[in-house]
C-alpha cells in the first residue's frame, strides 16, 4: 500500500520542521561558542579590577565590590575583546581580536581613542595578542600571538621595534602569549609552543639568562599566562592538550615548582592577575574568579553579589542553548524514525510484487550471520581505504603546517601510516579476493541477486513473464558505480541495469537467447594496487550478438560461469546479423532524469551541500562516500577552528584557508562527479 495524500502532506510538514529545528540547533551551537566566562582580568592604575564577563567589561574595586558594567559594543568595540592592558589616570586599553584595533576607555568607561597597529605598516593583529605598557615611557608591547613575534609601539601607534617572524610563520617565536615584567624591569613573554618562557630587555633584546621551561605533567605543557609576585615569583598558567583545560604554577626565576594553586580539575584560567597581595585567576568554565595568596593558599573567590548575578545569567543561557541542542537532536532522532518507518511501509508494498517474482527463481538459502559479516566487512573496507589515505594524508599535511618540519617525525608518521592503514587493508583485500576466487561468497552473491529482484518491486512486471522460471542468475558491476543484474530464462536474457540505491531501474535490456552467437567466461587480474583503492578482481562474460561482443564483469566467479555455460548451449546463431540487445519500456526508468531538468536539478543540489547531487541522482554509494569525507574534514577542523574562535593560542593562520581549501575540495569534486554522472544519464 503506498502513501495516501494525508501521510505525504504530513511528511512535507514534518520535513519543514526539521529544517527548522536544524536551524535552531545551530544557532544554540553558535550561541554557546559565544557564551564568555570570566577571561581576561586586568588592573587599572587606580586600583580597580576591570574582568571581561560575556562581552561585557565589568569594574570592581580591588575587594570585589563592582562599579560598573559596559557592554563592548555600546562602546563601538567589536567582541570579542583578546587583551585590557592599564593606561594612565585609571584608563584601560582594550584590544578587539575581531579587528585587530586598540581602544582607549577611561575610567568612567567613555571610549576615547582607537589605535589601529596595522596603521604603523607591520600588518594587522590577527586573532589572540597580549598587552604590556612599559610604565616610565608608556609603550606598548604587543605579543602577536599567531603572527609569532612580538611587537614594541608607542602609544599613537608608532611603529617602534619587533622581534620574531616577519612573515607569519613560527621561528625564532612559535605562537607567543602572556607578557609580564619582572622586578628587575625584564619583559617575560610565554613563548607557548616551544613550551618556554623567555626574558627581554625593554628594546626587545634578548636575555638568555632569564628565560626557562614551562610544562608540568600529565599532558600539562603549553604555558599560556604569565604574573610577577612582589618577592619576584613568576605565575604561570599551563594549559593542556586541547588548550581547554589548565593548571597555574608558582616557580621562581629560575623555573622551578615552588607551588600550585588548587583550582577545579575542569578550570579554564583564561585570565590571571598578580596582585600585591593575592593572586585572582578567572575560570571561564566554571564562572568564577578564584583568590589565593601569594603562597597558593586558596582565599575563595572574588566578586559580589552582581557578580554572581552575571554568572548566573550566563548559565542560564547555557543551559537554554544546551537544552535546544539536546531537545532538537531527539527531534530529529525522532523524525528519522518516522521516515524510516513511512519509508519501509512504501518499500514493503514494492517488495510484495518483486517477491512474487523472485519465487520463479532457484531460493538460496540465506547466508551465516558470519559469512555475511566478512563480506560486508571486506567489501567496506575496499571503500574506506582511500578516505582513511586521504584522511591521513590530510592530517600528516596539518601536523606539518602546525609544527616545524622534523624529517625524522615525518618519516615515523608515514611508516606509522603504512602499518596501521595500508598494511591491514592490503591483507583485507587479498583475503577477500582468495576468498571469492574460491567461490566462498557464491552463497551471499546468489542470495543478493534474489534480494535486488525483490527490491525492483512493480518495475519487473511489464519485464517478467508468466510461468517463465529464472534458471541463472549474477550481478555485475560496482556499487559505487552502476550495478546490472543479469537474469537468464529459458528464452531470453535480461540485463537490468540499477540505479546505485539498487531500489530501481535505470535500464532494461533483452536478448532471445536463439539469437546468441557465442558465450564465454575468463577471469581478468586487476593489479593489486588497483584493487586496494576498491577495482574488483571479476570476472567477464562475454556475449556476441549480432556480430558484436558484449562483457559483463560478474563479481562471482562461479556464476560467471554456470551463466556462460548456459547461454553457450543455446547458442545457435540464429538471426546472428541483426539482432541486438533491445531497451524494454519501464516505468520510472532513466528517462525522468534526463533533459535539462535531470541536469540542473543534481547542480543545485550539490552547490548547496556535497553528496546532495549524487542522492538526489539516486547513487547513493558515492553520495554516503562524500557525506563521510566532509564530515570526516569538518571533525579535524572542529578543534583548529574553535581555537580560533576562543584564543587561536595553538592555531596557525594557515589553517582557515587549509579548513576551507579541504571543503572547497570536497565540494568541487561533488559537483564535478554530478555533473558527469548527469550528463551520462541524458546521453
């Protein structure tokens, strides 16, 4: 029974409404991502605290009590805010990652003047940098996180002095962050990536003797910020692997561990500020500004009662978005258990005629739970190898954009690469091509013609005939590519040719088996390479009808030649001159996808997403192969992107372009592959 108006208007509504409800889950995803905590901490020189809070400056005095509250943008600053930095007269430099540009704001929190440092003609600040005004002339030094250098203005924005990259790439710096200077008047910059924190002079000389590792244990190693106490003990922030968790220190000059502060084992410390007595440290995470001592003994927390009412705006903004997101992807769990059931339902009333079909047919018992197992598991992996190679290579390609070029690492990442994908999948397919020479998956072949006959549903009733029994069948081809079942009565012989979802017909072909001149089966070797990246090891039959030959790949060997055999004995000849394969009429066959509109619509679709064409083309092999290769990329460029979106601390520059590079790749080839596919079916 098929679908009844009511149930396909219903399906329409409900299709819509998951539209929206992807719309909206995307939205709480984006509106999560824009959550701020307690970040960046600073201290003016009046003494008040000035914490960035959910795109929000807020100023408190130096017990906790607040002053004030400014939204950024009601100031004309673009969030989110990378950097305070203090200014003379309780003022506060305010640097905006989003355009690179410093803004001066006084203490009444009036914005009163903006520096732009791309202006000075060394490039713009791009993403993540940190502040320091060198207090007896009042420039300002500038780590430039992802540009790797660090950078001496003075205050109108004078280009002064720079040291480390001067064309974006790590060297001499390999993403710099946290700036501090120390009693004896050296800037300490956290150079992150190389895990170390080094000394300048004022002028941006280096001092050798001031500078030391930073890392401490179990995955503890990229040192991000960086205080001065008064006895002259550094402070310093290590975050871990994944720059989303992190732990502060207190060392001494020299480096060494003296102390570490008890924070939660999920704390963020995104900002950190060294007092003259106490030490304040803002969780992101965790909404809390802790307070410790200058010995790590925790003091609790920092803040007041406005404070905390912030906070708890914040969560409850974060868990409307959380509950968006969970409620919308039950939603969508949902509809894809409707659809799939409305769909089975249509598909069983199709099924119904092709079973009543297929009886006429010899039943082969259906196979093992194993047997089946190991084709499906060999047949995929034919498939997987070149996304997982491809995978790899995109990942070795980031690992060397991100890092300095080691050869010895690379060759360890290519060797790893050999032995962990190429080995097994070389030993997977030579498994499956001795098994299936050896007519081990003659059962499971036999058993998914008769299913592909079941699946053609009401589409074989104008081919088959009545009381005409199937005496051989076999399947040919790729089901990446085009897929033919060729059937074998005692009159004719059928090539039906199926579109990639193996549901329906894209073509019907017929032959009486009187006018076959001549049958024969060889096997064909594939060279090995080829038939890692997925080419079958099948075998031809070849056909001649009319003075022309016909081959057809069948994937199993011990059908290929019981069909040769049979169609041999029947081989008469007659008629040899004329006859031909014929196209048979079928409803829904090729001819509704081609013209125009069988061209056009595929493009659209897979301008607007990769793998859309090719689903809409009914191939629904390659369409799967594309969804996986972008969600594959978008899932490696998940972390570098949302670095970017957070600090950028560990991110090249490179990677946005390599991240939109990829999907333009994927996207290219898409539409490309859907094109061509059109223009076949039209030819």
């Amino acid at each position: 029974m098929s679908l009844t108006d009511r149930q396909k208007a219903i399906l329409l509504v409900a299709l819509v409404a998951t539209l929206g409800i992807v719309l909206a889950i995307n939205w709480a995803g984006r509106r999560v991502t824009d959550l701020y905590g307690p970040s960046v901490l600073a201290q003016a020189s009046d003494g008040h605290v000035w914490l960035l809070l959910n795109h929000e400056l807020h100023v408190l005095d130096r017990h906790g009590t607040s002053l004030r509250r400014i939204p950024v943008r009601t100031l004309g600053i673009s969030p989110p805010i990378a950097a305070l930095a203090p200014a003379p007269n309780g003022a506060m430099i305010v640097g905006s990652r989003e355009t690179g540009l410093l803004h001066f704001v006084d203490a009444s929190g009036t914005l009163r003047a903006t520096v732009d440092p791309a202006a000075a003609g060394r490039g713009r600040l791009f993403g993540a940098f940190h502040l320091l005004p060198l207090p007896d002339t009042q420039d300002l030094l500038i780590s430039d996180t992802s540009n790797h250098r660090l950078l001496r203005l003075s205050r109108e924005g004078r280009f002064l002095q720079s040291y480390g990259s001067t064309d974006s790439q790590p060297g001499a710096l390999h993403f710099p962050n946290g700036l501090a200077l120390d009693r004896q008047g050296r800037v300490l910059l956290v150079d992150t990536n190389h895990h170390s924190v080094r000394a300048f002079t004022p002028d941006l000389q280096v001092v050798a003797a001031g500078g030391f590792t930073a890392q401490a244990d179990r995955g503890y190693v990229w040192p991000a910020l960086i205080g001065v106490a008064a006895d002259d003990a550094r402070f310093v922030s290590i975050m871990a692997n994944g720059m989303e968790r992190g732990r502060v220190f207190k060392l001494s000059p020299e480096g060494a561990r003296l102390a570490e502060l008890a924070l939660p084992a999920s704390a963020d410390p995104s900002g950190l500020l060294v007092r003259a007595d106490d030490v304040l440290v803002s969780d992101q995470f965790g909404l809390a500004i802790q307070r410790f001592d200058l010995d790590g003994k925790s003091l609790g927390t920092f803040g007041d009662a406005s404070l905390e009412g912030a906070y708890g705006e914040i969560e409850r903004l974060r868990g409307l978005y959380r509950r968006t997101i969970a409620g919308g992807q039950f939603f969508l769990i949902a509809m894809l258990v409707v659809l799939m059931l409305l769909l089975r339902k249509e598909r069983r009333s199709q099924e119904r005629v092709g079973a009543s079909l297929a009886v006429q047919a010899v039943e082969h018992a259906k196979p093992g739970v194993l047997g089946r197992f190991s084709f499906s598991f060999w047949a995929t992996l034919r498939m997987c190898f070149v996304i997982l190679a491809l995978n790899v290579v995109a990942n070795l390609v980031l690992w060397n954009v991100a890092r300095p070029f080691n050869s010895l690492l690379l060759a360890a990442a290519a060797l790893n690469f050999l032995l962990v994908v190429v080995l097994p999948c070389a030993i997977g397919v030579w498994h499956f091509d001795r098994m299936l020479r050896a007519g081990k998956y003659s059962g499971i072949l036999n058993f998914s013609a008769q299913t592909l006959l079941r699946r053609l549903g009401e589409s074989l009733k104008t081919l088959m005939q009545p009381n005409e029994p199937i005496e051989q069948l076999a399947v040919a081809g790729n089901v990446l590519e085009r897929v033919q079942l060729l059937v074998l009565t005692p009159k004719r012989f059928l090539v039906l040719t199926l579109r990639a979802n193996l549901r329906s017909l894209s073509r019907a072909q017929e032959i009486l088996r009187v006018t076959v001149s001549k049958a024969s089966s060889s096997a064909r070797s594939v060279p090995f390479l080829r038939r890692l990246v997925g080419e079958l090891n099948t075998t031809p039959v070849k056909v001649e009808i009319g003075r022309t030959t016909h081959a057809f790949p069948v994937v199993d060997p011990v059908a290929a030649g019981e069909l040769s055999r049979a169609l041999a004995l029947t081989a008469k000849g007659a008629g040899a001159g004329v006859a031909h394969l014929r196209d048979l009429p079928v409803d829904g066959a090729s001819a509704e996808r081609g013209g125009r509109a069988g061209l056009v619509m595929p493009l659209l679709l897979s301008v607007i997403f990769p793998g859309l064409g090719q689903l809409r083309q009914q191939r629904l092999g390659i369409a799967m192969i594309t969804f996986v290769c972008v969600a594959s990329w978008v899932l490696q460029m998940m972390g570098p992107l949302i670095a970017i979106v957070r600090r950028t601390s560990e991110v090249h520059p490179a990677l946005p372009v390599v991240a939109v590079a990829g999907y333009a790749f994927i996207w290219s080839v898409s539409l490309l592959d859907t094109y061509l596919a059109a223009r076949a079916d039209s030819a």
